[in-house]
C-alpha cells in the first residue's frame, strides 16, 4: 500500500516539500468552463429577456424586472470574458481552490460529468447544505490522479443521481442554440460541401431523370455536308 502511495505521489505535481509538505497533489486550470459564444447565442438571451420582460410588464409586476436584465448582464459577462487560471490543491486536511478550503468532515461524495468540452469535478458536501464545488479537470492522467487520491477520503459516485436543480440546468441548456460554426470554414471548403451534398443517391436519380427529358442540343451542319447537298 505505501509503494503505490509513493508512484502516486510521484505523478502528482505538488509544491516542493522545503516549501509546503502538507500539499498532496495541485494542477492548474480554469476557475470555470469556458465556451467562446457567437453572436447567436447573445441575441438569443436578448430575444429571451425581452419577451420576459414583457410578459412582465403587461401583468403589472414591473419591478421584476430589474433582475431579469441583471441576469441578462450576468449572462452577458460570463459569455465574452473568459476565466482566470487558478491552482487547485489537495492536501492533508481537504482540498483548497479559489481561496476556499474545503475539509475532509465536511466532504460527501464527488463526481465527474462534461460542461463545454471539459471534464468538471463536482465535489458535495453533507447534508442538509450539500453545496457544490465545481473544479475544472484538464486531462484525462489527472482526472485518474483524483479519483485514486479522492476515493480514500470520500465516495465516488461513477452514475451521479442529478438533484432537481441540475436537471434544470440541463434542460435550459439544451434550449440555447448551438454556435454558428460555419463563419470559421473558407469558402471554398463551403463549395465543396454543398457538391458533395447534391452528389449523393438522390442527385443520381436527379440526372437520370434529367437525361430522358433532355432536348437534344441542335447543330449547325458542316460545311462539307453543305457542299455534298448543292
């Protein structure tokens, strides 16, 4: 058991022990998962908080909304300005990260799931609170460092039972459009695409029908043929 201890150890990338001994393991990543959006994904929010806000306006309760549009400005700010790095640490006593630390009594389970492309680690705490700490995983080697060094202090859950509030987060998200992804691709690529998409079964039974109605294409006789007939 201390021999893998100490390969785990060796993998992990902690501060150097002449400065802190008590850090276990440490990565760098994103405070938060970050998707560049485009300009759809704004004006869909704009489209949402204006028709919220008249929907609230016509029913006489115009002081809510004020916080619809601070929501809007949240949203909006979270959206074009992307997050700072931080350093997440596990040591002897919980885990710290963005300035908090969290201890190893006040810890109940943890788990992974997928936001924009990153792996997040959610980290529970026991009831009746059960706050969420979310921590952005970089790579797959240090997702697997964390579950072997959380597991020996709190359950892993590999099928997370999602709360109330995560399915809603889920279905909110499944309604904001997807980006527009096609400004990126050149436009020749654009013209290859659109070939190869008439070029499919349908654009061959298109051709065939096309070739029995085809009038033939009139030519003008030679000039020998003109010769031969005087």
């Amino acid at each position: 058991m201390e021999d893998k201890k100490e390969t785990l150890f060796q993998k992990a990338t902690p501060l150097p022990a002449s400065l802190n001994p008590q850090i276990v393991y440490a990565w760098k990543a994103p405070l938060r998962a970050y998707k560049k959006r485009s300009g759809s994904v704004l004006r869909f929010y704009l489209a949402v908080a204006l028709l919220l806000s008249a929907i609230v306006f016509f029913l006489g309760d115009k002081i809510l909304i004020i916080p619809i549009w601070s929501i809007l400005f949240l949203f909006y700010v979270l959206t074009i300005t992307p997050p700072p790095e931080v350093e997440n640490r596990i040591t002897k006593f919980g885990i710290e990260t963005a300035g908090i630390t969290l201890r190893w009594e006040a810890l109940s389970y943890f788990y992974f799931n997928n936001r924009f492309g990153f792996t997040i680690l959610t980290i529970v705490t026991h009831p009746p609170y059960n706050m969420h700490a979310y921590l952005v995983v970089p790579k797959d080697s240090t997702k697997l460092d964390l579950i072997k060094i959380l597991a020996e202090h709190i359950v892993y859950q590999d099928k997370p039972e999602l709360t109330f509030i995560d399915r809603v987060i889920k279905a909110l998200s499944s309604l904001v459009p997807d980006d527009e992804e096609e400004e990126s691709i050149p436009a020749t690529i654009k013209i290859e695409v659109s070939d190869q998409k008439h070029q499919g079964p349908m654009g061959e039974i298109k051709d065939t029908l096309a070739s029995f109605f085809q009038k033939p294409e009139r030519t003008s006789p030679s000039p020998q043929s003109s010769e031969t007939m005087r």
